[in-house]
C-alpha cells in the first residue's frame, strides 16, 4: 500500500510539473511571436512602406539615433512616424534580416539588418511590453 501511495504521489509530482513547464514554455513562445510581429511590423513599414499601424508600434518615449562617420542625428517618434508615412508604399531595395539577441521579462533587443548594393544598416532596437503591448522605444542605427 505504501509503494502505491508512493507511485501515486510522485506520478502526481510529474504531472504537475511538465504541466507548469508547457505552460512557461507557451508562454515563452507567445512572447517570442509578439516580439517577431512587431519586428515584422517594422521591417515591413521601413524597407516595404506599409504604415498601417506605424503609430501603435513606437512608443511614447521612443527615440531613433542614427551615427554616421561624422554626425549624430536623434528622432522622436512624431519624427520617425511623419517620415514613414511620407514613404507609404515606397520599396527599398535591399534584403532585410532580423534577429532577436535577448529577451527576458517582457523586453527584448534585436537587431534588423538592411543590406544594400555596396553597404548595410544595422538597427539595434529595443522592444518592451507595456498597457499596449510590445512596442518599440529605442532604435539605434549604425552604417557598415
């Protein structure tokens, strides 16, 4: 009787277990997938011109800093948003390529990539979930 209640309570224990592993693991998922949308989202509205939603997937305290060899230059959303529009359905010609380096707690850091005929821009960005969703609130732009 003592070996049954045994079986039975660590059978219970291994349920309960890979139970709150699939559960952590769907979430994870879940939260990959919404990074890589908003990341799609951003792709699409820089290198394709689609804007639909441009103005949900920056944030309110976001900020654009591109470096070039010599200058700075830094965009508020308002900024980045108007520009884009400008765009609307203008392709650029380049292949774009993203990757999501980090991701813990709601935010992640990736990197888009653009390549072009004879160089690259490489956007570090940074996402974090907020009251909306994931949203971008940091874009740093580097020239290779």
């Amino acid at each position: 009787m003592k070996t049954f209640i045994t079986t039975i309570l660590a059978a219970f224990i291994l349920t309960s277990s890979s139970a709150f592993a699939t559960t952590a693991e769907k979430a994870k998922r879940s939260t990959v997938a919404a990074i890589n949308r908003t990341l799609d989202l951003y792709t699409d509205a820089v290198s394709k011109g689609q804007v639909a939603a441009i103005d949900q997937l920056f944030s309110e305290q976001f900020h654009q800093r591109i470096t070039g060899t010599k200058n700075t230059f830094v965009f508020n959303k308002e900024q980045l948003v108007g520009f884009l529009k400008k765009r609307k359905n203008i392709q650029e010609q380049c292949e774009t390529n993203y990757s999501i380096v980090d991701e813990n707690n709601g935010m992640a850091i990736a990197k888009v990539e653009m390549k072009y005929g004879t160089f690259s821009r490489v956007d570090y960005i940074t996402i974090s979930q907020n009251g909306k969703g994931y949203q971008i609130s940091q874009i740093v732009s580097t020239f290779k």
